[in-house]
C-alpha cells in the first residue's frame, strides 16, 4: 500500500476518531471508542513499518497518544475522604511503625537533652536564638498578653489559623522534601524543629511560665508535633530508598517509596489543618482554665495515638 | 536519528512516542507561572493591606503556601498536566507511561519541586534533568513523571504539504530508509528555502534526473512513493 492511497482510505476513520475523542474531552459518553482506537492503533504500526512520512506518523501518534489517555488514565477510581484519613493514611502509617520510631527518638532526644540545658543554664536560651527572637517567644507566651501564642500581628482567632495553616504545612512539605537529599535535609529540619522546641520549653520553664506554655502547646500539639513527625518519616523514606534500594535501582526504589508515604502526606497535612483549628482557637483561649486544656490534651494525645494505632485495621489486605 | 523521544509501550502492542520538553521550555514556563503568582501576590497584597491592615501578613503567608506549593498541583491536575505557563509554552505532564497525571503524582512532583530549587536557582534541578535520559528533575524522578510537548492542533494532513509534482519512479530500487528520508524531504520541502532545497536534493545525486533541478526532480520520486502513478 502507498501513503496516499492509505491516507485515503483511512482518513474518515481518522476523523470520526478524532471527532470520538473531542466527544471524550467534553465529558460525553463516546460508543465505539475502544475499537475504534485499536484500530487507530494499527494504523499506526504501519504507518510507521511501511516507513510513511514522518508528519503522518505524527499524527497518528498524537491521535494514539490522546486515546491512549482516555482508555487508561480516567477511570482511577476515586477515593472517598473518609476512607484516605480514616483507613488508608493509619494504615500507611502503621507500614512505617519502625522508621517511625527512629524519628520519634531523633526527634524527641534532642528536645529532652535541649530542654534539660536550657533549665540548667538560663543563658543556653542564646546560644540558640538571638535576643530579639527570644524577646518575641517570651512576649508570645506571656500569660496577660492578648495574642497568646501567635505573633503579635495574628490577633484574631481566624487569622492566626490562616497563618499556621500556611506556615506549618509549608514546613512539613520540606521536611518531606528534604528527604531527596539522602534523607539529610528532613533529619537537619527535624534537629532544628527539636532544638528549638527544647530550648523553647525549658527556657519559658525557667521562667516560671512552664503552665501557660505547657497547656498551651499540649492541645493542638498532639496534632502538630505528630505532623511534622510524620512528614519526617515519609522523608527520610525517600532518603532510605536512595541509601539502600535493595534489588531494585534507585530510581525504582525512590519511585516505589514516594507513592508509599503519598497517604501519610495527605494525613499529615489534615493533622496539620486540625491543629491549626485547636491552637487558633482552643489553645490561645485565654477564657479555658489551664487544667482544662491539660485534660482536654490529654484526650486529644490519646485519640491521635488510637486514629494511628487503630484506623483502618482489619482490612489491611485491601 | 538522534531526537528527545520517550518511547511508552501500550498494551495494544504499539509504541507511542512522547516528545519530552528540555530544560529551556521548561525554564520559560516556570518564570511564566512565577510571573502570573508575582502578580496575583501584588493583588492580593494590595487587597488584604486595605481590607485587614496591620494583620496582612499572617494572611500573606497562607497566600504565599497556596501560590509556591498548591498552584501547581490545582493546574497540573484539573487542567490536563498543564500550569498556565505550561499551556503558553505548549508542553505538559504526563505519568511516564503516557496517562493523565493524578494528584498523588502532580503533589509528589511539586512538593520536590522545593528540593529541585535548591540551592536557590534550580540548580539540582537542572542537574538531574541534565543526568537523566529524559529530562527529569527530582520532582519527576520520585513521581515517576514526564514533561512532554503537547501537540495542541492536529496537523494538516501531508499531502497539503507536498509541492505538486509529477510522479517518477526511482531509477533503481530504494531501501525503506532512503524511501522514507526522501518522503521526508518532500514533506518539508515547502519550509525551505528554494537553494536549501536544491542543496539538500544534491546530496542524492544518483537519483537526480539529469538536466533536472535538484529539488524538482527529488521532489517527484516522493510524489511517486506517496502512491502518485507516473505520466508519462
């Protein structure tokens, strides 16, 4: 068969494909359309073995390309919120129960060790921080301020948790994505998160405003400092697929991990949502007494622990 | 030959080609989208300093989350692989095996895209792009991604291409190849300039009837293995 004589043949089949796909584009329901593509698909592996011009390959290619995208990519099937947070996102979690433990024990031994010296020594505070930024923390916890907990511009309840939302989720995804990096840069930002936490709370403590700040971070913190645990176990799940991929090529191993903490991803940030809700307005309340929040706290603590530990099992196969 | 192809094998037996977009396209559609995020932030600014004063900036920095780390991925997947500076440029994200992007891959993607920022002007990025076959940055590599040409508009058929010319066979039997670089020729010819035609034709010389011009005479077989019948 010469081109022509086959381009003439096939070119109302072509455009009637073509008139199938802009159908499919539009939303419309397109009978015929698979058939129609394998042979479109035929057409192409002749063209191209009976060596054709190379704009009438392309073309079919483009047409191939478009089915192609239509027959296989739109029916991912659709994942109801509830099943993400409730099930699939513990269950994601409870995969990475050892890796997460290793950054619960990163995380949490530097706060203690920076939390024990700053008590000791209440200069250690400016080994850390400058004087300004520790003026702003201690004005921050100040227990008459009016802005409780939030930089002073945040003074409604609503803004701060515009603010956080913003400022937090942003610093879990780098923690996340600092995981490429072999893992260093989610270990250097947790270090620096821990850090400052540690001092933070043993400086304050010093102070003697350890219950204004206790009980305000005890509520909202069973969501955040969980969060960003969280994102730093899907980093450095990165960072262990490039350092040990096993039998598979790093490339493999990297992609096989980020689709695994995909859930954890999406958990973390709707932990990191909820806490904003908490600490704009439950924890910076100055109207709920102390042991109130503590009890409350407490409560949350236990909940997040039994929404990691308990969602979504049973069905762990699925 | 020697192109930037990805090459997706489908179930149906028949290799797509993708044509994947290198680092400048790619380049131009980021300053383009980092254009358009510059002045939504103006506006945005603008608005949030009249409406809220003092606070504006605890509004800001959840504007600035949305704008450096959603934006892309809103685009990406509700407007078919495509930012807006994507779609000016003409390229687009596609799964390496040619589907629709998805949200798990598009926020895997553009989460790195921080990683690939780094230190400051892309450089990684531009690294791994540069270190792998098809021109991924990190980003790509952990989503398992591509940034392919789009071909927007069908082209018009070859045939409206092709210089009318008298079909004449060959004067002796040709391999596929050099049929299909001729075929080749004659689809491109209209694009070239009359003496780059002619000189390209030259290099065929065994084929060139004498007493021809070059490009003239080359331009005819190809009509003949189009499927032209030769007059006589």
């Amino acid at each position: 068969v010469k081109q022509a004589v086959f381009e003439q043949a096939r070119a109302e089949r072509w455009q009637h494909f073509e008139a199938l796909l802009d159908q499919l584009d539009g939303g419309r329901a397109a009978p015929g359309f698979p058939r129609e593509y394998r042979l479109l698909c035929q057409d192409l592996l002749l063209a191209r073995d009976r060596r054709f011009g190379a704009a009438l390959v392309d073309r079919l290619n483009a047409l191939a390309l478009r089915g192609h995208q239509h027959l296989y990519g739109a029916a991912a099937g659709r994942v109801g919120a509830a099943d993400l947070f409730l099930r699939r996102f513990p269950r994601a979690v409870r995969r990475e129960a050892r890796l997460a433990l290793w950054i619960a024990i990163v995380f949490i031994g530097p706060l203690l060790a920076c939390f024990w010296l700053s008590l000791r020594d209440p200069d250690f505070v400016y080994s850390v921080l400058s004087p300004a930024q520790v003026a702003t923390f201690e004005d921050m916890y100040d227990p008459s301020a009016e802005h409780f907990g939030a930089p002073r511009q945040a003074t409604d309840g609503v803004l701060a948790f515009f603010f956080y939302v913003g400022n937090n989720v942003a610093v879990s995804f780098r923690t996340f994505a600092g995981g490429i990096f072999f893992g260093i840069g989610t270990l250097g930002i947790l270090f620096s998160n821990a850090i400052l936490a540690g001092v933070l709370a043993g400086h304050l403590t010093a102070m003697g405003r350890a219950v204004p700040f206790f009980s305000f971070v005890i509520g909202h913190g069973a969501f955040e400092l969980t969060a960003i645990a969280l994102a730093g176990v899907s980093g450095m799940r990165l960072g262990l697929a490039l350092l040990s991929p096993g039998q598979r090529t790093r490339g493999a191993a990297l992609r096989e991990a980020a689709r695994r903490v995909v859930p954890i991803l999406y958990g973390s940030s709707a932990m990191l949502v909820i806490a904003a809700v908490l600490e704009g307005l439950w924890s910076a309340s100055h109207a709920i007494p102390a042991p109130v929040k503590f009890a409350v706290g407490g409560m949350l603590w236990v909940l997040v622990g039994a929404w990691l530990a308990l969602g979504g099992r049973g069905g762990e196969a699925a | 030959m020697i192109d930037t192809q990805h090459a997706v094998e489908t179930p149906e037996g028949v290799r797509l080609a993708l044509r994947v977009a290198g680092p400048v396209a790619r380049a131009i559609a980021l300053s383009i989208d980092f254009s358009f995020r510059s002045i939504a932030y103006m506006a945005v600014l603008l608005g949030l300093i009249t409406g809220f004063g003092p606070t504006f900036m605890t509004l800001m920095v959840f504007v600035f989350f949305l704008g450096e780390w959603l934006y892309p991925v809103f685009f990406e997947v509700l407007a078919d692989g495509r930012t807006p500076g994507k779609r000016i440029v003409g390229i687009r994200v596609v799964n390496a095996d040619g589907t629709r992007i998805r949200w798990p891959a598009s926020l895997l993607r553009n989460l790195l895209l921080g990683a690939d920022a780094l230190p400051g002007t892309y450089l990684f990025g531009l690294a791994s792009m540069l270190a792998s076959s098809d021109f991924r940055r990190l980003g790509d590599h952990a989503a398992g991604t591509l940034v392919i040409y789009a071909d927007s508009e069908p082209r018009a058929l070859p045939g409206a291409k092709l210089p009318g010319a008298s079909p004449m066979p060959p004067p002796f039997a040709l391999t596929s190849e050099e049929g299909s670089a001729i075929l080749a020729f004659g689809e491109r010819a209209a694009t070239l300039s009359p003496e780059r035609r002619d000189e390209l034709a030259g290099l065929a010389a065994p084929l060139i009837s004498p007493g021809e011009a070059p490009a003239a005479s080359l331009l005819r077989i190809a009509a003949f293995l189009r499927g032209g019948e030769p007059t006589a």
